[in-house]
C-alpha cells in the first residue's frame, strides 16, 4: 500500500526537490507537485469521513465504535452528520442498513473493519444535510455495489442464460443508480426550475420577454408562465440499538447481528 500523502511528507519532498542534488529520493516533476497540490487543497476543503473500530467473531455481533486516529474512542457525533441527523437511533439504523447491503460477508464470514469504513466514507462524500438525503445515500451506495458486482458476474458468465440475467440486472441497477441520483438533485432543489431562455425571435406586432424566466413549484404553471418550455423532469459499538439483528440484502442469507454498548 502506498504512503499516505501528508503535508510533512510533502515539505520534505519539496525541500529535496528544491536544494538535494545527492539522488538518494526521488524528486517529483513539475506534473507530479501539481496534482499533490491539488490533493491537498481537495482535502483540506473537506472533513474527514469518521473511522470505526469494528470487531468481528463468526457468527457473533459486530462490535462497532468510532475511534480517532490513535484508535481511541471518540464517541458517535461524527457518525450520525454523516446520515445528517442528530438521532442516535437513526444513525444505527442507516448503518446496520449500509452494513448489509453495501457490504460483501455472512454471518460466519462477517466483513472486514476495511469494507465497512469504505462504505461510510462513500456515503460522507454524499453529504446527507438530512435524513431523507442520507436515506438516499445509503440507497445509491448499496446499489452501485450491487450494479459492479452483476457486472463482475457478467464478465465470468460462460453461457448466454448467464450473460443475459446478469446483464439485464446490471443495467436495472445502474438505471436505477441514475434516477437516485436525479431523485437526489431534485430534493435539494426543493422542486424548484430555473429556464434560460437564449435565443429570442420578435415578429412585427409581437412583444418578447428578455430575461430569465422562473419557475418554480416543480413544474405547475400559473398565469405568468403558462406556456413557457418546462425542464425535464425524469422520472461505539453500534452504540444506538443494543442485540438489534441487522436484516440481510441477500434473502438466501441469514441476518447478520450487530451488538452495542453505550459510550
């Protein structure tokens, strides 16, 4: 695995790459630099995803609690922004829902600290402002795993009843990926539609419009803008529920357990 990027790191780069002519590091090109500081500037405008501690036994409850970087305990707020709410019980549900569905494992093979971190940290970068948005984070997260897991399948499908039943579920799953995506984007548009009209023909004895023209309400019309062009619009341990069973995103497996204790 490669070393984390760092500022530290970077400054000694730039210290070798500015004054050391001995060769003993490599120093970055021109190229190089600019997309580390590129990194850097996208970091910094960004909060870190919150990092848990999970601990696993077959077939026992996932022990799950958010910890700093020292992997001390730091207690749950962190987690529950990141399904945009302040309940704590709301939090444990979204997780236990991402934990099934997103993530690959049974209760005999639970999964991995590293999974699970993976998959909280795509739902971070969604940045639910609510609990409906983080509704739909989970949502499209779990979908985009299944979508590139029916992909996996269909690239190894040797016949054409396989080649078909796992393309087809591929393309319903990224469809559906889609239209969460839109679903997402109209919600924090609260409905509202903005029309630019560009081009403007006036004939002898017409008048014009010359501006912007709002809509708003999500497409109903009213005296002002009827028959104006409307957009498309297409269609610590898990500290909050202690002995909650998680449900299964696989109907032939069991359900995976989670445990909690409070902190």
């Amino acid at each position: 695995m490669t070393e984390p990027i760092n500022r530290k790191t970077q400054a000694h780069k730039r210290t070798n790459a500015e004054g050391s002519a001995d060769g003993a590091d490599a120093s970055p090109t021109p190229r190089q630099r600019a997309v580390i500081e590129r990194y850097l500037k996208l970091k910094d405008s960004r909060p870190d995803a919150p990092r848990l501690s999970v601990k696993s036994k077959p077939n026992q409850p996932l022990e799950v609690m958010q910890v700093d970087d020292a992997g001390r305990p730091v207690g749950n707020a962190g987690l529950a922004l990141v399904f945009g709410t302040t309940e704590a019980a709301v939090a444990s549900i979204l997780l236990n829902s991402l934990i099934n569905s997103a993530c690959d494992g049974t209760p005999g093979h639970p999964p991995s600290e590293q999974d699970i971190n993976g998959v909280l940290a795509a739902v971070h970068g969604i940045r639910a402002n609510d609990e409906i948005e983080a509704m739909l984070a989970v949502q499209m997260v779990a979908t985009h795993f299944a979508a590139t897991r029916a992909l996996r399948r269909l690239k190894g499908s040797d016949m054409v009843s396989q080649q078909d039943s796992n393309g087809n579920l591929a393309v319903k799953l990224l469809r559906t990926f889609t239209a969460q995506t839109e679903a997402l984007q109209r919600y924090r548009g609260k409905g509202q539609q903005k029309v630019t009209v560009e081009h403007v023909h006036v004939h002898t004895g017409g008048q014009a419009i010359v501006g912007s023209v709002r809509q708003s309400g999500g497409g109903r019309d009213n005296d002002e803008n009827r028959g104006q062009p409307h957009a498309p619009e297409n269609a610590g341990a898990i500290t909050f529920a202690p002995g909650t069973t998680l449900p299964s995103a696989n109907e032939a497996r069991e359900a995976m357990p989670v445990a909690s204790s409070r902190r």
